[in-house]
C-alpha cells in the first residue's frame, strides 16, 4: 500500500543521501509527488524496513540506477498536446526558417517521443536539413532508449490520430517499419538530433537556442526551483526565440516574464 | 441517513466518481451553500480535451467558485477545484496542488486512488472523502488509506448508483462511515462544520 510506511522525515534522509552519495538533488522537487514515487517503489520492491532501504539506496549502484529510473517520471508521448503541434507547425517553426540554421533544446526529452515528433513536423516543413535538436534529461537510462528510435506498437495507433490532428500531412506509417512489436523510426530524423544528459537543476547554460521545449518536468518542481531554470533557459534563449512548456505549466509567476511574449493560447512564449 | 450531529471537523472534502457521477455532481451542486467552510475537490474520470466543459457545468449551477485545480495553487475554503483530464492531482502539506503525469492507476489519470491517498496525507483525521458511482476498481485503495488516517469515508448507496460497482467495493471491503443516497449529500455536505 502506498504512504504506508515512510514519513516525511525518512524520505529526506533518503533524499539527502542521494545528494551525498550521487550528486543528484532531489531537495527542491514537490514534495507530495516525489514521496509518491519513493513510497511507491518501496513496496514495489517489497522492502521490510526503511533501514534497509536506505542502506540498499546508498550501497547498492545498481539499485540506485533502477531508483532513478522510478522516481523520475518517463511517461511521455508521440504528438501529445495535437493543438500545441499545430502552433508549432503554424505559428512558430515557419518563424525560424527564416534563419539558416536552427538550434532547438528538447529538455527533460524522456525516451524521445517528443524529440521524434518535433524532427517529423521540421521534416514536413523542409527545415529538419538545417536543423540541429539538443535532446537531453537526467536519466541516462532513457537516453540509451531514445537513441534507438524503437517504439511499442501498441502505442502507434494513438500516436497516429494525434498526428493526424497535429495536421500531419504524410501518411505516418511511411516513418517507421514495424517490426514484430516493435516500431522501428527512420534515420535520417535521428540524423538531426544529439542525445545527452543533462540535470536542469545543478547543469548550466550549455548553447543558444532558437527553441527550448520542457514540456512536463517543471510540474515536478518547487516554484524556486521552477524560477531558476527559467533563467537557466532565459540564459540559453537567443532573442526572438521562443520557450515552450507542458500544457499544465506556466511563466506566469516569473519575475522576468514581462521580456516575453506568449503565443495565443498555448504555453509557449517568444522572447522579446 | 444523512446524519445532522456530525462531531468532527472537516478541512477538505474530496469527490471521485466515474461512470454515472455526473448526475450526482449535477443533482449535489444547486443545493451548495455558498460559503462552505472548507474547500472541495474533484476527481472524475473522463477523456482528455473538453477541458472546461465540466468546469462550466457544475459552475452554473453554484455561487461557489469552480475552478480546474492548477499545479502550486493554494488551495482554498470555498472554492471546488476539478482534476485536470490526463493528470493525477496531488495535495502538498502546505495545502496546495501538484500535479503528475506518470503511470495510469486503474486505467486512469487523474485516479482517484491518487488523490485520496494523497489528501489523506495532508488533511488526516479532518477529511471526508466521498465516492460516487462507477464501474472501475478505482478509489478502493484510496479509502483503505483514508481510513487508516481516520479521515471519513462517505460511498453513494450502491443500490440508487448507477454504476453499483465502485460504492460497493468499499462497502463489501472497509467499513463505509456513511452510505447516502445522490439526493441526501448537498445537505450532508453543508452539515459538515469547520475544524
Ligand atoms: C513526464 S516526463 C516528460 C517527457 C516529455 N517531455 C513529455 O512531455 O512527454 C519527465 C522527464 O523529465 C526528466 N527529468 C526529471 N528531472 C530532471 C532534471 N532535473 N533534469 C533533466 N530532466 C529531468 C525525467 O527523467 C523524465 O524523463
């Protein structure tokens, strides 16, 4: 049963020893949804103590490598959001094919769905040639998926009717080989796109980009935290670029957000 | 059976229903006082897109303030907030909302089970959580967690819901503190006092 047996204070025991043991800092996450997740996995993995669980945490690399895999949240999809494809295909990727070449940042990118689904929309605009995509997050493990490009089938079927309202203008089939479960995406979108990690609360400013898209991270934020990667992307931003977030996540209380302009109505705004 | 002397304070009132519970929101909202003492969130099950439509619904049929719950929003007494469609919805301790896109429960996001669980967290013995109609295993677990934090737990009768299966779970497996009838809550919920 979840909540059943770690209270607040172990969960920042645990959340200490990570940032000692591994460097990672988990102390500025919201806190009901990451005590979700360690409580979650704790009975998962059919712990008897929390002494035992901390000590495994701690001691055991390969079991840290599962932790993080759990507690960071990889659900993601292809196309998700139609309507915010749509002012990407409309509104915002016709804007920077003006420039010769465009640097986008898919931050938090998960196992890739998204980073495949932008390189789809820039390949039907006849921009994906000129363009470069920085897919990046904190968990190794999803990184190592995403470069492959293989996706479940039984996925494609709802990935292809959000295509399709995203206004697609190919057949979507023609992207991927299916292959027993498996869908197998094309090369040439994974051509154009650069997998790494990187940890948006303790990494910098790496580049400029003409686009950053964190769709579905920020959630998992406190408001400070959310703030100071706001300005790591306002760092990372070249002017007249824009800054995409998920469909639940705003600017809104960021001081800076008086040098932004937002696009109608999706969460994505342009730097003045 | 809806009981008038109710002795223990209430912080926060948390719906979830699925299948046939629209009916019992839209039967429950008329009969809302307008300055409840508490607030009250909801957990539906429903597709995503037509965000607002059941925001607009139950908003025009109360002077309450009705709202889809936002992430880091304070949460406050007197207003009714509804989970996102495709989010689960998260209480912090400071009393105010986190939302979560990971693992469907039960099928489900938002899931009740989510909320509950998480609400009893926060709120403790002062919640009553209600579960209306519906056919998904949804919202048991939930319960379970609630009671062993000695909040409330409140189920529609089974045998006037439309979908029996989901008030029944809970009253076949925990003891349900109060078994009501759609018509019976508006005033049930009014009864309920500050803590
Ligand atoms: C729910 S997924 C969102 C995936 C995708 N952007 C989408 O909207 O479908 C959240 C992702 O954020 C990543 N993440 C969490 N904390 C992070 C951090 N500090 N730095 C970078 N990525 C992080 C997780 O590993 C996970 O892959």
């Amino acid at each position: 049963m979840f909540n059943e047996t770690i209270d607040n204070e172990q969960i920042q025991i645990i959340l200490n020893d990570i940032l000692e043991v591994y460097g990672y800092d988990f102390l500025e996450y919201s806190h009901a949804s990451i005590k979700r997740r360690i409580t979650r996995l704790f009975s998962l993995d059919k712990f008897v103590s929390f002494a035992e669980f901390r000590y495994t945490i701690k001691n055991d690399k390969q079991y840290f490598k599962r932790f993080l895999e759990e507690i960071t949240v990889n659900v993601t999809e292809m196309f998700r959001d139609p309507s915010f494809y749509r002012a990407l295909r409309n509104d915002v990727l016709p804007t920077l094919g003006t420039y010769p070449f465009i640097r986008i940042w898919v931050a938090g990118c998960s196992t890739g769905e998204e980073a495949f689904s932008l390189a789809i929309v820039l390949k039907e605009l006849n921009l994906l040639h000129k363009s470069l995509i920085y897919a990046t997050d904190i968990n190794p493990a999803v990184l190592e998926k995403a470069k492959k490009g293989l996706f479940s089938l039984n996925h494609l079927k709802q990935y292809s009717e959000n295509y399709l309202q995203a206004e697609g203008t190919n057949d979507f089939s023609n992207y991927y080989i299916a292959n027993y479960s498996l869908a197998k995406f094309d090369q040439a979108l994974t051509s154009k796109m650069i997998f790494s990690t990187h940890n948006l609360v303790s990494d910098h400013s790496f580049n400029e980009f003409q686009l950053i898209m964190c769709r579905n991270v920020l959630i998992y934020f406190d408001k400070d935290l959310q703030h100071k990667v706001f300005n790591l992307f306002d760092n990372s931003i070249e002017k007249l670029g824009y800054l995409a977030l998920g469909s639940k996540e705003s600017l809104d209380f960021w001081p800076k957000i008086k040098d932004y302009k937002r696009v109608k109505t999706e969460k994505i705004w342009r730097k003045l | 059976m809806a009981e008038t002397v109710i002795t223990q304070g209430c912080s926060a009132v948390v719906i979830g229903g699925s299948a046939g519970s629209l009916d019992v929101l839209l039967e429950i909202f008329p009969k809302l006082d307008k300055n409840l003492p508490f607030p009250i969130i909801i957990v539906i099950h429903r597709k995503p897109g037509g965000e607002s439509l059941l925001t607009d619904l139950l908003q025009n049929r109360t002077q309450l303030n009705v709202m889809e719950a936002e992430e880091k929003q304070p949460i406050k007494a007197g207003y009714v907030y509804i989970a996102p469609a495709d989010y689960h919805l998260l209480i912090e301790e400071n009393q105010s909302f986190s939302l979560d896109y990971s693992e469907k429960i039960n099928y489900s996001r938002p899931s009740i089970d989510v909320t509950f669980q998480s609400a009893a967290d926060v709120y403790k013995d002062s919640l009553y959580c209600i579960l209306l109609s519906g056919s998904n295993a949804d919202g048991l677990d939930g319960m379970r967690t609630v009671k062993r934090f000695k909040g409330k737990l409140v189920i529609q009768n089974p045998d006037t819901a439309i979908m029996p299966f989901m008030p029944q779970q809970v009253k076949s497996n925990l003891k349900a503190d109060y078994i009501l009838n759609a018509w019976e809550m508006a005033s049930f919920i009014n009864n309920l006092c500050k803590v």
